[in-house]
C-alpha cells in the first residue's frame, strides 16, 4: 500500500446519496422506452374505451328515440298511413321527416308504411301531376333547401328499401314474380317519379343518389335477377328498373346537367357495363344509351382509366367472365349503332377505338382459343398447366360468341369510315393539323393491329381490302409521311408507340397484311393495266420505302 499523504487512518464515506457502482445506460433506456410505450397502450386503451361506449350509447339512445318516433308517428298517421294525405307531404308537416328519421328497411312495418307512401305518391302523380306544389306548397323558392333534401332522402330510401332485401330476392325468388312484384315495383317507380327531367331537384338527387354508389346496388339486382330462372316473369321490375336507369344515365355532369363528378369505380361504365350480357335485360336502355349521345361521354370516361382498369373495374364475377371481357361485349354491342348516329363525332370514334384496343389486348386471342382447348384436352395429367395458361382458356363460350358476331363486317366498315373520314382521298389538305392526322391513323392503326391478332385472319383481311378503302387511305398517309418527313412526328404523338418505336410501326403493320392479301388475289392485267391495287410508281416508291 502507497502512502497518500494524508496522516489520517478514517475511511471516507461518500455523502453524496449515489451508488458507486454504475447503472447499465442500455438497460436504463430499455426499461424507460417500454414504461413508456405501457403508458401510451394504456392511454389508447382509454380512449378507444371511451369511444366504444359513446358510440354504443349513442347507437342505444338513437335506436330508442326512433321508436318512440315510430309510435308517435303511428299515433297520429296510422300504421297503415290510413290517415295521411296529401298535405302531409308539405314543408311544415311532420310526415317526411319522421318516416325518415326512425325507417328501417328490414323493418316489416316501415317497409309496408313506405309502400304505401309510394302508392300514394304514383296515384297522386295519375290524379294531379304536379309533385313540386305537393312537396312544397306554392311557395318552392322559399323552402327550397327543406324540399330538396327530403326529396333526395326519400328516393334514396325508396331505392335502399329494394336493395337492403336483394338477399330475400335470391332466396325466395318468387318475390319478383305475378302479384307479389308489387311493392318493389312501387320502389322503384316512386324513386323514377322523383327525378323526372322537369323537376327542379333532379340534378341534386341524382348526384346524390351516385354519391351514395347506389350503382353498385342496381349492380347486384342485376345478378340476382340473371341467376334466376324465370326472368321473363319479372317483366314489370326489370321495366321499373330500366327506367329508372334511363332516368339517371343522362347525368354526366355536362350542361345542363350540375350533377357532381363522380369516381370512375362507382360510374355507370364501372358498375353496370361489366354486367355480362347487360342489354339483353334492359334493350331500351341500349336503345337510349347508343342513340342519344350518352355513350359517347361514358366512352370517353374509360379512356382515363384504360391503363388501370384492374383498379376501376369491379371484382369479376368468375374466371369465365372477366369484367373487363364483359365490358368489352357490352361496349361493342351498342358501338355499331352510335358509330351510326348523324352526331357520330370524330372524338368519339377516337376513344372508342382506344377504349376498344385496351380492352382487345386484355382478351386472350378468340381465333386460338378452340385450339387450345383442344390441346388442353390432349394433356397428360403428368402435364403441368401454368395459372396464365388455365386462365386464358376459361372465358365463357357464350361471352366469346358474342364478342364475335358484334365485331363483324359492317362494325369495321363503320369504325373505319369515322376513323378515316378526314383522311381519305382528297381529305388531306393543308388546314389539317398533324395531331388530327396521326391521331386517326394511330387509333385506326392500334385497333386493327389487335383485331388481326385477335379475330380470325382470313374473315379480317377479306372485310379490311375489300370492303374499305384501307390500303388506299393508308398508302397515301405513308407516302405523305415519307415525302414531308413525318415520320419523327408520328413517334412523338402516337399514344401507342413507346418513345423509341420508329413512326411507320403501326402504319405499316396494318398495310402490308391488308396489301399481301390484295396482291395474292390481284391478275397481272389489275395490276399492270388497272393499277390495282395501287399504281406502278406508288409500287415502286413502297419499295423504297419498305427498303430505308
């Protein structure tokens, strides 16, 4: 032992009030993060806590108050509405606002209570047909806000009263049937009476109604009735439905519609057009979706959801009818005939074949489909069968037929003419802009190119050389393109070119099958004398072409 210097033999004491031995630091922070995190676990518990029984007493005390709601309307209007009338519909009357307030849809009393309130309403509309002067009296301006919520909430109510009981419609069927159809009937030509073109609520109750996705519902009716066996004895629902159908597909938000925007995956294109086989239930509404220019708008939706459309478009239904098939048959169902409308314009020939190519590269190709099948049947079961490959040969054997026989010769001649309108002989001028011009070819371009690889070749070809003038209208943008130096253009606006692809891609992938099966059926005398199919010196700058 050294000596310290200090004479003393005391033993020092610390008075200091600290251990001399020193804390582990990382045990310290550990134990303090988790006393921590104990004491936040314990605050979220209190609140949600708290926030479960707000909620529960809230849902309690509401549920109470609407009985009592219930007896006292009872009280003074009768279980049976057997002592309402017309004036109960007015601003100042109680009616409206109790029935709305305590309805329950799985509520057999409230059920029958509105029943009759939309009895009543039909009947007053036969009788006096004037349903503003009975939701407002005479003074509509001045109580406008009151009126055109309790319009909008009763038609919704209305149209929640058949939707909330879809699942008693799928199990007892017959409800749709003979005399029982009745009170959905009622439903739903109450909700159609509310939002007739010349009201003055119609807009906000229809943009309600969308905002609610009250689309989605309609879209589940649909399935049920498709399921169901007797379809043609629930004639007068699906005439209701399709009326009121018809009522709100004309609200697209444009003038002098003030409908709002709504989201493409609650849109009629989403919702109600992947309904395989849609217009064999609703054929008027077919008839007013293509005739009356409505088409044309909801067309032109699709075009910004093309490239997304797996997170648009509803869930499918089943491998065999995938949404987007289906909505590929529905779209071209109608497409024939809008292309055929006076008001036919160039956009909308644009973005149908837009919508139509999209949708065309989803399909597995029709023309391979029986040969794969076959195949398919021909494996082992040592064979192993990739998912891509089990997919692409379970679309349905009716949804393909039909995809079939609506893509025919008249369609193409059809699509082809608006396409090509601007450009065919003697439509190329200088007013015409670059953009216009590569857009037709582009779109027309796009689209044939799948319908080749899709369709039958032969059936394709034959349509495309001789019962349009393709070649001709082709021929004369490529050669326009060579001599101007266009090619670079068409690169930069094509909407189907990748940034790198060469400009003449597209163009001559379409002519060169198109012209080959031309030349395979053309004698020397057409093409040495008659110049057919194109003249000599157009021949001979093709292969100049053909050769850069």
């Amino acid at each position: 032992m050294f000596f310290s210097g200090d004479p003393s033999t005391r033993k020092r004491v610390a008075l200091g009030g600290r251990s001399t031995k020193e804390r582990d630091r990382q045990k310290l922070l550990e134990q303090t993060r988790l006393e921590r995190e104990r004491r936040s676990w314990q605050r979220k518990q209190t609140s949600a806590a708290i926030k479960i029984q707000k909620f529960y007493r809230g849902r309690k005390d509401m549920q109470a108050t609407r009985g009592e709601i219930r007896e006292q309307f009872y009280r003074t209007y009768g279980k049976r509405c057997e002592k309402a009338d017309s004036h109960c519909f007015c601003p100042d009357s109680a009616f409206l606002r109790q029935l709305l307030f305590f309805f329950n849809a799985n509520n057999v009393g409230d059920f029958s209570i509105l029943v009759e309130v939309c009895r009543f309403l039909r009947q007053y509309m036969q009788e006096q047909g004037d349903l503003v002067s009975l939701f407002a009296g005479m003074d509509y301006s001045s109580k406008k806000a009151l009126v055109d919520y309790r319009v909008k909430q009763l038609a919704y109510t209305c149209i929640q009263a058949v939707c909330k009981n879809r699942d008693k419609l799928r199990k007892q069927p017959s409800l749709l049937f003979s005399g029982s159809s009745q009170p959905m009937v009622l439903l739903l030509e109450a909700a159609a009476l509310l939002i007739e073109p010349n009201l003055p609520w119609v807009c906000k109750t229809v943009g309600y109604l969308l905002q609610r996705n009250i689309l989605a519902d309609f879209r589940e009716i649909i399935l049920i009735l498709q399921e169901s066996t007797r379809t043609a004895s629930c004639s007068e629902f699906l005439s209701s439905l399709e009326r009121l159908l018809g009522l709100m597909i004309p609200h697209t938000g444009q003038m002098p519609c003030s409908c709002p925007s709504v989201d493409l995956q609650w849109s009629f294109s989403s919702q109600l057009l992947t309904v395989p086989f849609l217009w064999r239930l609703f054929p008027h509404l077919k008839e007013v979706f293509a005739t009356q220019g409505y088409g044309q708008y909801y067309i032109h939706q699709m075009t910004f959801c093309m490239k997304n459309y797996a997170g648009v478009l509803p869930k499918d239904l089943s491998p065999e009818l995938p949404g987007y098939a289906c909505l590929l048959g529905n779209i071209l169902e109608t497409a024939g005939v809008a292309l055929a409308q006076p008001n036919c314009s160039f956009e909308m020939a644009i973005d149908l074949a837009a919508v139509l190519t999209c949708l065309l590269e989803a399909v597995t190709p029709l023309k391979k489909s029986s040969q794969e099948n076959k195949e398919s049947s021909m494996l082992s079961d040592d064979d192993v069968m990739s998912d891509d490959d089990f997919m692409s040969m379970t679309l349905n054997k009716d949804l393909e037929q039909h995809i079939l026989s609506v893509i025919n010769s008249r369609f193409l001649l059809q699509l082809i003419n608006a396409l090509f309108g601007p450009l065919r002989v003697g439509g190329l001028n200088h007013e015409q802009s670059d953009r216009r011009r590569v857009a037709a070819v582009d779109a027309a371009c796009a689209f044939l190119h799948v319908a080749v690889d899709t369709f039958p070749l032969d059936q394709i070809l034959i349509v495309l050389a001789y019962g349009t003038e393709l070649v001709t209208v082709l021929w004369k943008f490529i050669k326009w393109c060579h001599e101007n130096d266009k090619w670079p253009v068409l690169s930069e606006l094509s909407q189907y070119l990748g940034g790198e692809a060469p400009g003449w891609l597209l163009p001559l992938a379409v002519f060169c099958p198109v012209f080959k099966h031309m030349l395979m059926l053309t004698d020397n005398e057409e093409f040495y004398e008659q110049g057919k199919p194109l003249p000599l010196e157009d021949i001979r700058c093709l292969i100049v072409i053909l050769r850069q």
